[in-house]
C-alpha cells in the first residue's frame, strides 16, 4: 500500500517490513521492545510534513474531539502541541 505521498512511501515499506518481521519473529515470543521505533518516527515526520503540505493538519485536528480521538498530536520532539 501507498502512503498518503510518494516521497513517504519507502519509509512506509521500511517500517511495514520492520514492524511484520518484529511482530512474526519477536512480539508474537514474549518481547513487547520494538526494535522499529526509529524508523516510525522518521516515517511519522514525513507523513505529518505531507500533511501540511496538502492542508490537511487542520481538517484532522480539528476532527479529533468530534470523533473522540484519544491520539495527542505530537510535534517531531514528541512534545504534545497545543492547537488553540
């Protein structure tokens, strides 16, 4: 599957790989770590760049207490933003 922009795409595959070989092989045996962290939040930088890109971090953050998201939306230092 694609990502939401071509330029976030091999990330996307990056991670995919990743997270199914750590779930097949590590998860799956008992061990919670995930061995992809970097590698989501690389992938997550260039998604959220998208995003603005294409206008669209408005429509979703202003979504999120219509639909009762629980997900805090995080700036690239993992820092909760404030969006008011």
């Amino acid at each position: 599957m694609e990502s939401i922009d071509a330029k976030c795409t091999p990330l996307k595959r990056e991670y995919d790989e990743c997270f199914n070989k750590w779930y097949s092989e590590k998860f799956l045996d008992g061990k919670e770590s995930s061995d992809c962290t970097a590698l989501f939040k690389t992938y997550q930088k260039c998604l959220r760049q998208a995003l603005k890109e294409k206008g669209l971090t408005k429509m979703i953050d202003d979504a999120r207490p219509a639909i009762g998201s629980v997900f805090a939306n995080y700036n690239d230092d993992n820092k909760v933003e404030d969006n008011e």
